[in-house]
C-alpha cells in the first residue's frame, strides 16, 4: 500500500498532542503522574509505530498525493461536531462530568444520524465503562460542576 502525503500530518499532529499532554502531566504531584505517561508513552510507540511503517510503505510502494482525500468531506458535519465538542468542553464545568457526557453523546450521534437503539447502547456503555475505571478503579475526581 502507498503512503499518502496526508499521513504525515496525522503523525505530525498525534505528536503535538503527545507533547502537549506531556508539558501538561509534569505539573502535576509526581504521585499522579505514572497513569498519565504511560497513556503518553503508549501514544508516542503506536505514533512511532505508524510513522516507522509509512517510510517502509513508501520505500517499497511510493508516495501518493491524492486529491480525493476530502471528496466526501462534509462540511456542516465537520464543523457541527466540533461546535457540539466545544459546548461540551464548555458545559463540563457547570453541569459536570457525567451529565454534559451524557448529553454530548446523545446529541452528538443522534446529530450523526444514528439510530436510537445504538446510541443509548453506546452511550450507557461509555458512561459505565467511565465510571468502573475512573470513579470506582482510579478514583479519579471527576468534575462536578458549578450548578450541582
């Protein structure tokens, strides 16, 4: 398979956000730092993993450059997702962790034109899972919000 010029950004990015999440996670209490390096150390190998098998790819198969990389892209989809993830970022902070979840979830796929039965599957397997590992296995504080 071909390497595509388009995957060098995705690397370039999952890079940054690793970085990003690493300059975070050192200004926390050394206590509380070991889960959060590992999800960075485990980000950076499968980023590092990727971008070893793109040159392979392209060393043997070539580089493409296409230009129907974005022919189905949507627009209003694109940019109605990214306005409901930032109401929701927005809405952690007043009406807490698992409500604005709850809400984000549901509006978000029911706004992707998934079915009901999916989404409520989806969305109460999500929020159980998040509240095992977090709540109950972590004990991670999760917030509560302003309002409540």
């Amino acid at each position: 398979m071909k390497m595509k010029k388009s995957d060098i950004g995705v690397v370039i990015a999952f890079y940054a956000i690793t970085a990003f999440f690493y300059a975070q996670t050192v200004k926390l209490k050394a206590s509380i730092q070991t889960y959060p390096k590992f999800i960075e150390i485990v980000l950076f190998g499968l980023t590092t993993f990727y971008l070893i098998q793109m040159i392979v790819n392209a060393k043997k198969h070539g580089v493409e450059s296409r230009n129907e990389d974005f022919k189905d892209f949507q627009p209003a989809q694109f940019f109605g997702c990214l306005v409901l993830t930032i109401l929701y970022l927005l809405a952690v902070n007043y009406i807490g962790f698992y409500v604005s979840t709850l809400v984000f979830l549901v509006v978000s796929l029911l706004y992707l034109k998934v079915k009901p039965l999916p989404t409520a599957i989806a969305t109460v397997s999500i929020l159980l899972l998040v509240y095992l590992a977090f709540t109950l296995f972590l004990k991670v504080k999760l917030p509560r919000g302003i309002l409540f």
